[in-house]
C-alpha cells in the first residue's frame, strides 16, 4: 500500500483555496500554498476524499511516479483510507512557488515515513504542481511526481570475490569498460570518462555511488567465470562483453 500512499500525497501537493488574495502578493500565496499543501498531506491516510473533491480541477492531468496519468475521476476514486496495519505521515519539505499571474507553480519534495505492519519505511518524491485561480479559488490543473532514488546498502566481498570482476569488457568497437581492483575496493572507467568507484549491492550486482538508478549485472559462463555484464539502466540493458 506504500504506493498508494505516495501518489495521494501527489494529487494532495500544493493544494489550495483562494480567499481574497490578491494574485500578484506571490509570498502571500507562497505561505498559503504550502499551509494547504501540508493540511492535505496530513489528511491522506484518512482517505478524505471531500478535501480533494474540493482542489482538484476538472480536467486535472496527474501524472503518478509510475508514469500512469489519472484524471479527477480516477484520483478520488483511489483516495482511500490506510488499510489496517498500515500508517504513516507526510512532511512538505523544500517548498518553492512561482507566481505568474492567475497560475502558480509549485515545486517541494513529499518526505514520507511509513510504519507498513511494524516495519518502519522511508521515501522521498519530488512534486511539481501548477494551479490556476479560478472564481472558486485556486484549482490543481497539472501535477507530476518523481521517485527520489537513494543508493542501496553495500555489501562487503571478500578481494577473492572483488577480484573476479577486475578485467576490461567492450560494448562497442573503441568503447570498454575496466575495472581494477584497488586497496580501497573496486573502480571502473569507460573510455574517455574519470574513473569511478564501485560497490557491490549483492554478489554480481554492482553499483555507482551518486547513481542509484543504473546497476552493472554479471553474467557468468557454464564454468563459473564471468563472461561480462549487463548495464541496467530502469528496465534495459546495455550488454558488455569481456576482453582476453
């Protein structure tokens, strides 16, 4: 249910409702905004779907950290309470509006921690929100939320295990990749870039710091030894073949 949380806290972000303040006071509806903006994330494990039926344009495009675009329709009808076993909050952090008139962009990462049946969670999304003042006041008309990807745990390998991976593999004619094996661990470097360091998330899975969403995956040949890796980045793979 940890999804669902984050995109409510989406479709919630920078919510408002204009009383009489003047459009062109751009600190003024700063303030607001981000007032209302908590006041809705506060709510979502509650499923209030009145609060959102409120804010929400009608033909609001939101686009969910998935990649899916919901509608108004299909926003409220997800907005649900937390099931049982399932808690959690949301902190508005690094808040910022731009005010252009009768629309307002707002930018803010959604800090969310989650107790999901005893087992405490933690994630971050970056939000961008435009409204629009409408005679009923401020409506979301667009939205779009992004996963902030952190580096996952390292796992110590013994510089036998470290060791098998240090060679130079080719993608391309003119285009290798080496890595060495170094008293602090492992490095690589691809032609005609700086040198980087590489840990190990699980045995033949190694990643950059800094770069959570690639992950160089090896493949090992019927006699154990490693015959290259596969770069992922997301969903594809870039195959690197190893060099004699």
């Amino acid at each position: 249910m940890r999804k669902r949380l984050w995109w409510l806290a989406g479709l919630t972000g920078a919510v408002v409702l204009s009383l009489g303040i003047p459009t062109g006071a751009s600190e003024d509806v700063s303030g607001m905004l981000q007032r209302q903006t908590q006041e809705m994330a506060d709510a979502i494990a509650t499923g209030s779907v009145a609060v959102w039926d409120r804010y929400l344009g009608e033909s609001v495009a939101y686009t969910t950290e998935e990649g899916t675009v919901l509608n108004r329709a299909q926003m409220l009808a997800q907005t649900k309470p937390l099931p049982a076993g399932v808690s959690g909050n949301i902190k508005v952090t690094d808040f910022k509006v731009a005010v252009h008139g009768p629309v307002a962009i707002a930018t803010y990462v959604d800090d969310e921690h989650e107790t999901y049946h005893g087992h405490a969670l933690h994630c971050q999304y970056r939000n961008t929100d435009t409204w629009m003042k409408t005679p009923a006041g401020w409506r979301l008309i667009a939205g779009q939320v992004l996963a902030l990807r952190a580096d996952p745990p390292a796992l110590r390998l013994d510089l036998r295990r470290l060791g098998e991976y240090a060679g130079r593999y080719s993608l391309a004619p003119g285009i290798t990749y080496e890595i060495r094996l170094t008293p602090g661990g492992l490095a690589g470097q691809q032609t005609g870039r700086q040198a980087e360091v590489l840990r190990a998330e699980a045995p033949d899975v190694l990643f950059v710091p800094g770069k959570p969403r690639y992950r160089k995956v090896f493949l090992r040949a019927p006699s154990g030894r490693i015959a290259g890796f596969v770069e992922r980045r997301e969903a594809w793979d870039l195959p690197w073949t190893r060099l004699p």
